[in-house]
C-alpha cells in the first residue's frame, strides 16, 4: 500500500519505488533521525510538483539499497520489534 502510494504521488518526481526492507521499532523516531545523521554524506534534495504546487524534498537518500538496510540492522536492530 505505502508503495503504491509513493507512485502514485510520483513522491520526489520518481514513479518507480519499491519497498526493499520493513521492520516495526521502537521509538521510530529516535530510530529515523539517527539514520538521517548516519546516511547525510548520501543526503540528496530537490524540488517536484505535486498537485501544482512546488514541492521541496530533503528524505531522500541516494546510493546502493543494501548499505541502507545492512546499516539499519547494525545500528538499531535493540529497536525491532518482535513478535
């Protein structure tokens, strides 16, 4: 569903997502602004429109997708959750 929904908003101006890795955690957010300082050297940002108005994007990473989620499972594994 998430995927369909980011092609369907061409989220970024890509049409082309796909969901490589999910896990439910913990303190998400903890999780999610740790990896934004881990992955900044990869940082990419721009503009799109959306529904006519200009969009500025800056959660957007650019490199291979399998550093992405071998660095998630080395530094924040302690936050899955299971069941």
């Amino acid at each position: 569903m998430f995927r369909a929904s980011l092609n369907r908003e061409r989220h970024a101006g890509y049409s082309d997502w796909a969901v490589i890795f999910t896990v439910q955690c913990k303190d998400s957010g903890v999780v999610e602004t740790e990896m934004h300082a881990l992955l900044k050297q990869f940082k990419a940002s721009g503009t799109y429109v959306k529904d006519g108005k200009v969009i500025h994007y800056r959660e957007i990473f650019k490199c291979e997708s399998k550093k992405i989620v071998a660095i998630l499972k080395r530094k924040f594994s302690d936050y899955f959750v299971t069941a």
